[in-house]
C-alpha cells in the first residue's frame, strides 16, 4: 500500500488549480494487495494487464516510490491526510472485531486532519469514495466524515464477504459490502465498483456545475481469492502452458511437505494462476493502478 506521494501531490495540486479558469477532473483507483512485479508494465509475463501497461505508456512512472507502511489501514490514512500514520494513530491494519484499543474498530482519523477529500472540496470538487476504506468504521470514521460529498460500498472490514453478490460471508457481517442490494447473482465485485465510479463520473458531468475527484478503491486483489470461471479457466490453461502439468500438483503437494517424523518448513514459490484471474479483472475495470503491498513500490499517472 503506497500512498504518501500522490497525497502530498494532489494535496498541493488541488490548492494550485483553485483559481485556474478550468480544473481537471481527477480519479485515484487504488489496488489493494497488488505487488508492483505482478503488472505486465513491470516485468510479468504470467499477469496481463494491457490497459494498465498503457497508462503508464502514455503517463509517468514512478519506478523507485515507498509506501508508508505494508498493509492496509496505516498507507490510506497517510493518503487520506499526507502524514506518517503512526502520527495519527495508525500502526497496523484495523480489525473490525476488536472493539477498542490500537488499530481497533475504534480506530479512525481525527476530524481535525484535514483529507484529500477536504482539500479537493475546498478547492471546488465535487468528491467521491468507492470501495475499500479500512480507516474507520464508526460513523465518525467514513469518508462523509472526512471530506467526500458521495460514498457507496465502503465495509466496515478490509475485505468483502464474497466478490460475488450478494457479497457477504455467513458469520462475518463486518465483510459485507453495503449500498449493492440492486444486484443479481454472478454479479463480480470489482466489475460493479468500478460500473458505479463511472455512474459518479457521468453524473457530475450531466450536472456541469463542479469538476469531479473520485477515489474508486479497489478490494481485489485481497483475499477472498475468487474470479470470474472464464478468468478462471483462461489462467489455469495458462498456467498449463508455461508451467507444464505438474504446476498444479506442486502447488498442492508443497504444503504438505513433512520430514521424518516431523514437520518440515519448505519455502513455497507460487506460480498458481488464481491472483492472476483478480489481477486481469482489476486491469479490465482500472485503466488506472495504485499498488497497496510492501514498502518498495511503483506507480504512474
């Protein structure tokens, strides 16, 4: 998750084009969980991910940026406001079960940091938050609360119930998607996030009276690690071709190793194509990646 530059920028950007006679509209899509290695621009040959590689073709990459943390929580919330998280409480991932204390369910950013989302406000926008939040889960802590004009989908949990509707697991109502009842069955999430950030997009173009700043924040390619069956069938089938027909029984049989007598500790190197099914739809739906894993990270604009 990386995120502390492009706040920095957009922060000074928003202040810079208030008094330009037009303001460009702009839109953040962050990828949750995607290692920067993991994208054809950067290096895969198993991932395809064409409209993202063209992005970067036509825009500015970022080869040598740094996250301000490796999970989740503490990286949005220094996108959300340009500081280290730790300075405003962030430390780890927010957990959703655990009612009080560090990093807890009690956990969000004080209302008196000012967001991006404030400053694109103040600066004329009209501002919306879609998808994964993971910086608050109380009323106080949503993104109304904090700057954006419009919010839809944002779970109290870092991750959703299921990537198909109606996108709940049994047992784990902190993971279900809010704001998606007008779904069917088969429904993909990351498809349906990404159709309703453009329904944002187009409704403030139809209004004509504000530039738009949207955040579409992605939940793939976090686990639950699930995709459509043809994405399914076209990474297994590739997987097949590159790897031979083995892949599939090492992947399986690596963590069943065991010694003599006891456990072993192998060192497992993936090449399962399951990630690669989220990956394909997350580039189909972008256009536009943030990267959301490790410290060492890339990007473009």
């Amino acid at each position: 998750m990386k995120k502390l530059i492009i706040t920095l920028f957009a922060l000074l950007f928003a202040q810079a084009i208030s008094a330009a006679t037009k303001q460009p509209n702009v839109v953040i899509v962050f990828v949750d969980d995607l290692g920067w290695t993991d994208l054809g621009v950067y290096g895969s040959k198993f991932y395809e991910t064409p409209h993202i590689d063209r992005l970067a073709k036509q825009g500015a990459m970022f080869t040598q940026a740094y996250s301000s943390c490796n999970v989740c929580s503490p990286t949005r919330a220094s996108l959300m406001t340009g500081k280290y998280p730790q300075r405003i409480g962030f430390t780890s991932w927010l957990n959703p079960r655990k009612p009080n204390g560090p990093n807890s369910a009690a956990t969000y950013i004080p209302a008196a940091e000012t967001t991006i989302g404030e400053a694109f406000q103040q600066a004329g926008y009209r501002t919306g938050y879609i998808g994964k939040w993971h910086v608050g889960s109380e009323k106080i802590g949503m993104p109304k609360q904090h700057g954006f004009d419009w919010q839809m989908a944002t779970a109290r949990h870092g991750l959703p119930g299921s990537y198909f509707h109606p996108y709940k697991k049994k047992g784990l109502p902190s993971a279900d998607v809010p704001d998606m009842e007008d779904g069917k069955s088969g429904d993909y999430l990351t498809d349906v996030l990404t159709d309703k950030g453009i329904e944002f997009i187009r409704e403030t173009a139809k209004e004509g009276k504000k530039p738009f700043f949207l955040i579409l924040g992605h939940y793939a390619v976090h686990t639950p690690i699930q995709a459509p069956k043809k994405l399914v069938e076209k990474y297994q089938a590739k997987k097949k071709r590159m790897y031979g027909d083995h892949a599939a029984e090492n992947d399986t049989r690596a963590l069943q190793l065991q010694g003599p007598g006891k456990a072993a500790k192998p060192r497992l190197c993936r090449h399962d194509g399951e990630p690669g099914h989220e990956r394909r739809q997350s580039d189909r739906c972008l256009g536009r990646a943030r990267v959301d894993q490790g410290h060492h990270h890339r990007f473009h604009v």
